[in-house]
C-alpha cells in the first residue's frame, strides 16, 4: 500500500507552510519550487485543501497560501484523507463490507486492526510534531 504521489505533495507542501508560520504567506510558485512539486499539480492539491479548511488562498500582489489553523491542529490524517480520501487498506474493511465470508473471515480482523491504527497514528501526528523531527535531523 503506497500513498499517492498527490497525498505526499500536499504534505509536504502543508509542512512547508507549517514553517514559515501562521500568519505568513507564500506565492504557490515558490512552494512548487522549494518542495520540487508540479505547479500546475500543485495548484489542484492546494484548491483540495482549501476546500478541506486546511490551507487559505488569496490572490493578487500581497496573495499567496497559508495554513488555515496551527500546525499543531491540523493531523497527517486530515491531509492525506483531504487529497485521497478515506483510508482503507482492503474493501472488506469499509462499512459497507464487500467480504463473501463476513464473520466467518479470518483476514477481517487483521486488516481491520492495522487499518484502525494507521488510522490512529497518522490522526495524532500534527504538523508541529513534524517541524520538531525536522529541526532534529538538521
């Protein structure tokens, strides 16, 4: 299971946006470039998290993209679900289960379990934890 090339983008341009701080805009031409994304991709992801409340957009001379809230309140769930939707790794996990075993299946609950905490530890890390790991590393 691999996140797409659209999710991955979309945080590391929201981690981008998490450094320069709240208030601070960037153009989106100088977030393509720093982050070595696709302009033209990169303006579809930035209108997705605008949409999700994640990310601000102005245009015009002073306009630019910012966060929406604090780094610390916005997950890596949020961002990833935002641009790929809900995270499910196999279709019998989902709500409406397509499983021809139902109970009886015994892979459900594995699936269902790793599901749920892939789900967990990407809803508890925040863009804040990651700006710390990257002062580590540098």
């Amino acid at each position: 299971m691999q996140i797409t090339r659209q999710a991955d983008y979309a945080v590391r341009a929201v981690l981008y946006l998490a450094h320069l701080g709240t208030n601070e805009r960037a153009a989106t031409s100088t977030v393509a470039e720093e982050q070595r994304i696709p302009p033209s991709f990169l303006a579809k992801i930035i209108s997705q998290l605008s949409i999700a409340g994640l990310l601000h957009t102005s245009r015009g001379a002073r306009g630019g993209v910012t966060l929406a809230r604090e780094p610390q309140d916005i997950s890596l769930l949020e961002v990833i679900e935002a641009i790929d939707g809900p995270i499910q790794l196999n279709e019998c996990v989902g709500e409406d289960s397509l499983c021809t075993f139902d109970d009886d299946c015994p892979l459900r609950p594995v699936w269902s379990d790793a599901q749920n905490e892939l789900v967990s530890r990407l809803k508890k890390t925040n863009f804040a934890q990651l700006m710390q790991r990257n002062k580590v590393l540098a």
